[in-house]
C-alpha cells in the first residue's frame, strides 16, 4: 500500500478517533477524582471549622456561666432588705 492510499488515511482518522475517544475519557475520569478530592477536602475543611466553632461556643458557655456565678451573689449582698 502506498502512503496516500485511502485504506491508510481510514485507518490513520480510526486510530485518531480511538485516540481523542481515550483521551477524552481519562480526562473525564481525571475530572472526576479531582472533583472527588476537592469534595473530601471541603469536608475536611467543614469538619474542622465546626469544631472550632463548637470548642469556641462551649468556652464562651463556660464563661457566660462562671460570671453568672459570679454575679448572683454580688447582686444579692447589694440587696438591702425591705422595710
């Protein structure tokens, strides 16, 4: 077969399409685990903000209770009783 025949330039467009099919196909597939890398990693980043939050709202919740404490009898020994 000569180089320019036609069976040669089918079968040349044949291997390019299984090409760019492939091609396409591991980039769906790329595509589809870094968006599965980027879904676990914002979980993680969910995760930890959550719990920052909850450590800060239990240290405020302790503190908000301490000066409740603290409070009460300092209110009462301002009290003077009624006459």
């Amino acid at each position: 077969m000569a180089p320019g025949s036609p069976h040669d330039s089918a079968r040349a467009k044949s291997t390019r399409a299984k090409l760019a099919d492939a091609w396409r196909n591991r980039a769906m597939s790329l595509k589809a685990i870094s968006f599965g890398l980027i879904g676990v990693l914002n979980t993680a980043v969910d995760y930890g903000v959550f719990l920052v939050a909850r450590a800060a709202y239990e240290h405020l919740a302790a503190a908000l209770a301490y000066s409740r404490g603290l409070r009460k009898p300092a209110a009462a020994a301002g009290r003077r009783p009624c006459s």
